[in-house]
C-alpha cells in the first residue's frame, strides 16, 4: 500500500501534466513540521511524508492534521492550489492504481 486511506495525496503534477520544481519541493513542504533529533537526525511528522508515486514526487497529509492544526492545513492546501497541483484522496488513488494494474508497482 503507498498510503493510507486517510490521507490526502498532493501529486507533483499540475494541471497540464508538467512536473512540478523544484524536484525537491515534497521534501520542503514536509519539512514544516518536521522535527530533530537527540541524534541530529531530521523526523518527518506523521501527518505529512513525502513519498514518491510512479515517478513522481507527492506529499502525503493526514486528514486529522486538519483538526489538529487547521492553519498548517490551510497552508498545505492553498500550496497546492495555489502551484496547480493535482490533489487526491488515497482511497481514489488507489482506486484508480487497482484499476489500471498498477496498485503493486508504486513505491512509497
């Protein structure tokens, strides 16, 4: 599985089908509420991972960030669409992977 039904996908892909850049923006956008470490290391929050879908670099947000820090939310979604980016519901997405045969060949 490459997400979990509850979350939200925020493909890297506009509405015209460009890639979206930098290629590192999932990374950046998940980095808002990402934490360090004892061990310097950098801990993406439980509520928005990147991860990677055919190729494509996506952000991956947890619904219950809505409730738990509605402004966040509101950030991540008005980025969305204010970039033009296709924004999915897992269970749609994956949906449409079993669909087309691909629900075993994406990695997360």
């Amino acid at each position: 599985m490459i997400c979990n039904p509850y979350e939200i996908i925020i493909q890297g892909l506009t509405s015209n089908g460009r890639q979206f850049r930098p290629s590192d923006w999932a990374e950046r956008l998940s980095g808002i509420l990402s934490t360090f470490g004892w061990d310097q290391k950098m801990s993406y929050s439980p509520y928005v991972r990147p991860m990677t879908l055919d190729g494509v670099r996506c952000v991956a947000v947890d619904r219950q960030l809505e409730e738990i820090n509605p402004r966040v939310f509101a950030f991540i979604m008005a980025f969305a669409k204010d970039n033009d980016l296709k924004v999915v519901d897992c269970r749609t997405l994956m949906t449409e992977l079993e669909a087309s045969g691909k629900a075993g060949d994406t990695a997360a």
